[in-house]
C-alpha cells in the first residue's frame, strides 16, 4: 500500500503523485505511528523533576482523550455494517465491537450523510475509503470529514476533474490526515478483523468504474462483499486472480445496474443477502430488472436502502458465533 503525505501539496498535483507511487505492504498504518511521547521524554533529560512529571500527566491525558468507547448495539467480538440511505448513491459505515470505525464511500449529499452520521451517535471515524471519484460515492464525504478528525483516507489514485471531487480532496488535505492508495492485497486493519482488498489490480484499467476499490470484511458465517461501483470486467478480473470467496452478504455493485453481477461472479460469491444501494427515484433505471431477476433466481434476499420518504437504512450485525441479524436500522 502506499502511503502519502499530502497535505502541502496542491489540487493538480495529487494525481500525478499517487499514480507515480507504487503499492506495497499488506497492513495499513504502522508507519504512521508517532513518536512524540518518546521525544517529549527526552527533552526533559536533565531538567528538574517538575517538569517530568508534567510531560507525564500530559501524556496520560492524551492517552485517556483517545479512548474509544465501544459502540453500545455492537457485540464486542463482532461487527455492525450500516448501508446508509443516501438516496442514489453509496455510504457504508462498518463499526468494530471494540470501537473502531471504518466509512466507505459517503453518498452525494453532504447535509444527508452527516445527518445519517449523527444521528447514529457517531462520534468519531477512524478511516475513510474513497472507492472510487464519482459524485454519488464521493461528494458527501466532504459533510464527514467536517465533523470528525479522521486518522486515515484511502483512494485508488485516480482522480476525477469535477468540482465535487476537487471538494473532496481540498478536504482531505485540510483534514491533514496520510493518505493510502489501496491495490489489491492490502489490508486495512479494524479492531480485530481486517478488511481486505479484492479490487484494484494493476496496473489501473482508466475507467472509474472497474477500478473501484472492493473490500471484504467478515468471520465464518459473516462474510460481507463491498464491491463499489466495479462491473463485469473487474468481476472477471477478481476472480481469475483468485481472490473471490464465498461470501454471506453482498453490496450489489453498481446500484444493481445491468453492467455488473455476472452469472460467472454471482456463482463465485454465491451470497445469502443482497443490499442495493439506490435512490428510489433515479434517472439510471437502477436497479435492472435483469439484475434482480438473476438475484432473485440464486435465492438472494434482496434489501434496499431507499424505499421511502424516511431513512431506510440497512443494518448487518455479527458476533461471530451465532447467525447474524439483518434488518431496518430505525424498526
């Protein structure tokens, strides 16, 4: 995975440096890891004892601001999975029993992610997965990073010139958080589980779409497939790499559309559940009958996250023991 640093660089030349870097280690954020406590304590070598214990109960005043609380609805050896409703779009928020927070994606809006946020009791994201830079991915993630200071951002290094991704990234870099482009075979750690990545290969295929960041995240009997907007070809591509299991629920990739969802991938993954992710009112046609007639036929229970006038989200909930539960987040 590579690691960027970049907060002091300008807009138009991110994509030139995250296409030049190039992927590496399978684990996410050791080299982030700072040493201020260490240098603080050296400072004070042969200074007075008052100081000492100054730097002392500095630190452990850090250490005690940074405790995470676990979330309250989230068994402590398990996961939770929100599909949040965004309308025509995708905003996936994965909680670990032990506190950690991961958020895929943020939908278009930001006023409507960062309500979905609140009102979940949301306060604090570990890391941000950009999957790909379309509008209905990316555009709320602005909302988010406004509200929390977000340890990590992780992208695929493609960049898209629209005003919304441009947003996006004078975001990022304010937030002044390392930012990662992921490729497939690395990992992105959370509590004890860690997400991996299917999708991308390299090099980049150039088309927004099928370079997608895909992730999977689970245990035994919870398996969950985050496919991003990534169709057939990447589908093809993941799977002659090896790198497609089977799996218990799926994010339908692509909003359902007809492009994605192969026989060939749907075989692979043979999941029990699937969520489409799509505004109820669009103009794409999402989801394609074809696509869920073909769901439908493989006995996929099929949950969507915008049915109504409210907030329809999806919730997934495992303790990696016995069956998990799946249901509106707000019955």
């Amino acid at each position: 995975m590579t690691r960027l640093s970049l907060r002091k660089l300008p807009v138009f030349l991110l994509l030139p440096v995250a296409m030049a870097s190039s992927a590496c280690s399978s684990g996410a954020g050791a080299e982030d890891v700072k040493d201020g406590v260490v240098q603080d304590a050296s400072d004070t070598a042969g200074g007075d004892a008052d100081d000492a214990v100054e730097v002392v109960q500095d630190t452990q005043e850090e250490t005690v601001e940074e405790v995470v609380v676990p979330p309250p609805d989230v068994p402590y050896n398990g996961f939770r999975v929100v599909f949040f409703d965004v309308g025509q779009g995708d905003a996936i928020l994965i909680e670990a029993g032990t506190g950690e927070t991961m958020l895929i994606d943020g939908g278009k809006n930001d006023s409507v992610l960062k309500d979905r946020l609140q009102h979940l009791g949301i306060d604090h994201l570990d890391t941000i997965v950009v999957t790909h830079p379309d509008a209905d991915h990316v555009g709320g993630l602005v909302g988010a990073l406004a509200l929390f200071n977000v340890a990590n951002i992780y992208w695929n290094g493609t960049a898209k010139d629209t005003d919304v991704f441009a947003e996006f990234l004078t975001a990022a870099m304010d937030e002044e958080a390392p930012i990662g482009v992921l490729k497939r075979g690395d990992g992105i750690p959370l509590g004890g589980f860690q997400a991996n990545v299917l999708n991308p290969g390299s090099p980049l295929t150039g088309y927004s779409n099928d370079d997608s960041i895909v992730l999977s995240i689970g245990c035994p009997g919870s398996m969950v497939l985050l496919t991003g907007d990534a169709e057939t070809w990447s589908e093809a591509d993941m799977d002659k790499a090896g790198m497609l299991e089977d799996i218990d629920v799926l994010k339908v990739s692509h909003h359902g559309a007809a492009s994605a969802t192969s026989d060939a991938f749907l075989a692979a993954v043979s999941p029990e559940v699937g969520i489409l992710s799509v505004g109820q009112k669009n103009s794409y046609g999402h989801p394609a009958s074809v696509t869920v007639d073909k769901l439908k036929a493989a006995g996929v229970e099929l949950w969507t996250t915008d049915t109504t006038d409210g907030d329809d989200s999806v919730e997934f909930v495992t303790d990696c023991e016995n069956p998990y539960v799946i249901k509106r987040l707000y019955e």
